[in-house]
C-alpha cells in the first residue's frame, strides 16, 4: 500500500511540474565566455575593418512561456579586447586608427517557439530584434540589431531550470561626418557581427 501511495504522489508531483510549465514566467541569468565580434566603418572608398577578440558578456532577461510560445527580454552587457584592424582611407572627420577595447550594452527582444514544450529538456528558438551601444576606440556608435537565438533547457524542479545555447546578431547604424555649422549631412555607416555561446540558470516567477 504504501508503495502504490509513493507511485501515485509521484505521478501527481510530476505531472504538476509538466501543467506549470505550460504557463511559465522566469528569470535568466547567463554569462558567455566565449565570442566573437567585428565592426565596420565606411563612407564611399573608405572601408575600416576592427576585430576583437577575448570576447565574453553577462546577460539577464525576463522570459514568458505560454503552451510553447515564448516571449525574452534581454539586457546584456560585453567586453572584447582589441585585435586588429584592416584600414583602407584616410578620414578627415575622426582617427580610425584607435586601438581601444570595445564595449557593448543591449536591449533585444526576441518571441519564439520551443520543441518538446512542457517537457523537463526543451529546445527553445528565438528571433529578436533590439538596439547596442558600442563604445572603444572609433566606435561609440548606436547599432539596430537583428539578432537569432537557440538553446537547450533542462528543468530541475517546475522553477529551476538550466541552459546552454548559442546567440548571433548584425548591427546597423550611422556615425555623423559633418561640422555642426555645415549646411550639408554626411553619415558614415556603421555595422557590427557577434557571436557568443553562453549557459546560464532559469528561476521561476
């Protein structure tokens, strides 16, 4: 008797935890400690190309699930150490050849969907669209990102959950190239390409 008790307060409890995943709000706390990122500056001939490398970031979102239909904020903040540039032109507007370290806030929102919902491993995938401020050396610049998102999810408890996923996003924006009492605008472009892998834990809310 007591044996057929545990099987069926089992059978409850774990059925409970797979009915409030179908309706989950959580916290991700996650950090990458890998990555890589590149900018671009131009204007007409000229082209400026900077690589970072020792790339790492920290980032916390708040994620919304409903029957597999998923809803991620996501703050992040990360740092790449200077590694080379390929510069082709001389600009009469800044000094390309700066040797800075980059630095990056963001603010991306993603929807997506996940495989496997409701299960204890998920496989979540997300597109998200968002704005990065890059700052070091000739880049203190405002991108518009567009950003793609996937991940693996392993849920301890109906509340605690753990990932490991991978993240990319381009850039786009404009870097001002003319004397404020210049009746003409001129704009240089500005882009930027990340890729970073990350793992981080999921709390419930």
């Amino acid at each position: 008797m007591k044996k057929v008790f545990f099987i069926f307060v089992s059978l409850f409890l774990f059925s409970y935890c797979a009915m409030a995943q179908e309706k989950v709000q959580s916290i991700n706390i996650g950090f990458s400690p890998y990555g890589m990122t590149h900018a671009k500056i131009s204007l007409s001939d000229e082209k400026y190309k900077y690589d970072y490398k020792s790339y790492w970031n920290v980032n916390a979102a708040f994620e919304k699930q409903l029957y597999g239909v998923l809803s991620l904020t996501e703050l992040s903040y990360s740092k790449a150490k200077f590694d080379e540039y390929d510069l082709k032109g001389t600009s009469d507007w800044f000094n390309p050849a700066q040797e800075e370290d980059l630095s990056a806030y963001s603010l991306t929102q993603y929807i997506g969907w996940t495989l496997n919902p409701n299960k204890r491993v998920q496989f979540p995938m997300y597109l998200g669209v968002g704005f990065e401020s890059l700052q070091g050396g000739a880049l203190h610049n405002l991108l518009f990102d567009i950003a793609a998102k996937a991940r693996v999810k392993f849920y301890i408890t109906d509340a605690i959950g753990v990932y490991v996923g991978a993240t990319g996003k381009i850039g786009w924006g404009s870097k001002h190239a003319s004397e404020s009492d210049s009746s003409s605008k001129t704009y240089y472009s500005v882009s930027g390409s990340t890729l970073y892998f990350d793992a981080g834990v999921l709390i419930g809310i």
